[in-house]
C-alpha cells in the first residue's frame, strides 16, 4: 500500500509574535508534536510572514540545510561569512550551516510584509564548511511545467546541497496535467500548495496544504490556476 | 522536583553558549556543557544526566564512540544528535527524546 501523509494548511502550528506570523508545517521552537515531527528528510516547512522593517537578529545555525524562498516581499540576509543579499520573489537561497554560523533575515521593505517559506533539510554529510548560495529563477520558465530549482548536484539546474534532495517548482494554468518522476526510487515527494488547487494522485489540495507519497513518482492536476513547490527527500540517509 | 540534567556537546564555543542559555531558560531543565569529546566524557563521570545532545563538531565516529562510553556508565542515559544549532528544533528534540525516542 502506498504511504502517504496529508497536512491541511489548517493543521499547521500557528505562531503569532506580532512582527512575525508563522505557520509551521512540522514541530518548531517551542511546538512538539511527536506526529508532526518530519517527512524523511524535510524537518522543517515554514510559512513566515514578516512585518515591515522586522526581521530575526542575529541567530546560530549548524548542521542543517536552510532553504529560504520569497513569496512577496524582499528578504535581507546578512551572515557571519560576509554575504549580504536581497532574495526576492523568483529567487532561492540556501545556506549548507554545517560547522556553525550567524545569520540575521530583515523585511528589507519598512512598510509591506514579507512572506517566504523557510525550509530545513537534514544534511547528508555533518560538519561541512558553512557555505551560501543564491539563484534567481524568475526569468526561466515553470509556466505548465516543473522547473528544477534545487538539487545535490553542483553541476545541475538551481542551488546545491548537502542532501539527496530536488526541488521543483511550478505555475500551472487551471486543468493542466504533469508527472513528477523521483530522481531516486528510495525517495519520496512532498508537494506544497502555494497558491491555488490542484490534485496530487487524486488527492485534492487547497493553498498551503502539504501531502507527502513515499516511493512513488505523482501525477498533478491543476484544478484552478496554482503554483506548486515539489520536494523529492530521502526516508534515510 | 529534580530537574532533567542535560549534557550538550558542541564545539562551537557561541553556539554552545546558545543552546545551554535556551535549555537552562526552561525551570525543569538544567544544561551543562563541553566542547570536546574528552570534556563531555569527564564531565559525564562527575555529574548524573539524564540526557546528552551531541552537537556540532560531533563526528560519525566519535559518536558511536561516546555512546558505548556514556552507556557504560549509565545505562539509562539517552543520547541525541542535536541540530540546527539554535532555538527551532531543541524543544522538540529534547521533548522527544524524554519520551523515550532516544538513540
């Protein structure tokens, strides 16, 4: 029988700080739920929104892989190993923390919010030499198809990172019909509503569900106009 | 009531210091550190933890290694991989593994 878990937007664990606004797909801070723990490697999925001119200070990370991609708004990161960089929407950035390192993430716009997902893999290799990187997407096309946005490979379309992991993103117009084919047969696939409703395998989603399938390739319809965020994981690494 | 004593090794000396500032913020828990394997294994002999997180710096190898150590002398002690380095996954890690989840 084919695994699966669905996350209804709904579902999510809801923190509200006043600046910040976030719903977390899996337990964070000071959330536990033994249920809600991980998908494989996917440990964390964020959906933060930051008041104007708010942002997180100065804060550690290490040993994970930090994936961070705008929805609206400008997010400024600056970071213990000099980077400092706008991510905009149609843009990606990870940082590989590795054996530690300091980040701060502002809402660069004083006035509007910024919305991005903030999403946390585990590594398949520890204590790596902290490493940044950014791409912008939005002149390539994921109109009515995947584009690949994230992969292990340094050679290959997107960023990089220490995971056997690939993201892929889309903008699909309402009916269009796609596959996702895994990378790798032992992985699985988290899809990630943004925006819109689409079905994954017959299964409905509206925005910001999740719905993970384990070692199966998917078949996704739009059922409205939406963007979708695909992550191929692995279970064990 | 005793509190849960917490052993958090990690050789980043400032994410150290996080990581036990946000465990000892909590009134149930108490977090001592160590920033090498030879530190975490004399400090474990001198004190009775209920928990250890291994952190940063920690390798495959020395993992496994201080797990046969720490069992020797506690069998009852459990021992977790900590990551992130901060705030985001700590509660849960350690919420989880006084549950009974541990390596």
């Amino acid at each position: 029988m084919q695994q699966t878990i669905l996350h209804k937007a709904a579902t999510r664990f809801s923190a509200d700080h006043g600046w910040l606004k976030s719903a977390q797909t899996f337990s964070f801070h000071g959330h536990y739920d033994p249920e809600r723990l991980q998908f494989g490697a996917l440990r964390v999925l964020n959906d933060d929104t930051v008041n104007g001119g708010k942002g997180f200070g100065e804060h550690p990370h290490d040993n994970m892989e930090i994936i961070s991609i705008p929805l609206e708004g400008t997010l400024e990161h600056q970071d213990s190993m000099g980077n400092t960089a706008l991510i905009r929407p149609g843009e990606i950035q990870v940082m590989s923390a590795g054996t530690g390192i300091y980040h701060t993430e502002f809402n660069k716009d004083k006035d509007e919010p910024v919305t991005f997902l903030q999403i946390w893999l585990y590594p398949n290799e520890l204590n790596v030499k902290p490493r940044y990187d950014q791409q912008n997407f939005s002149q390539k096309d994921k109109h009515n198809k995947l584009l690949q946005i994230l992969s292990p490979n340094q050679d290959d379309e997107g960023v990089w990172i220490y995971q056997n992991a690939w993201f892929h993103i889309g903008e699909f117009d309402k009916d269009f019909k796609t596959e996702y084919q895994l990378k790798d047969h032992a992985n699985g696939v988290y899809v990630f509503v943004m925006e819109g409703d689409v079905e994954v395998n017959g299964q409905l989603l509206n925005k910001r569900d999740g719905y993970g399938i384990w070692k199966s390739s998917i078949e996704i319809q739009a059922i409205s106009d939406a963007k979708v965020l695909v992550m191929e994981v692995p279970e064990k690494w | 009531m005793n509190k849960i004593n917490i052993l958090v090794l990690a050789n980043h000396p400032e994410i150290l210091g996080t990581i036990l500032r946000l465990i000892n913020k909590n009134e149930l828990w108490n977090g001592i550190g160590a920033e090498s394997p030879e530190e975490a294994v004399a400090t474990f002999k001198l004190n009775q933890f209920d928990l250890v997180l291994l952190g940063v710096g920690v390798d495959d190898e020395t993992e496994q290694n201080l797990l046969q150590t720490f069992k020797s002398l506690n069998s009852n002690v459990i021992c977790i991989r900590h990551f992130g380095g901060g705030s985001g996954l700590l509660y849960s890690e350690i919420a989880h593994a006084l549950a009974g989840k541990g390596l």
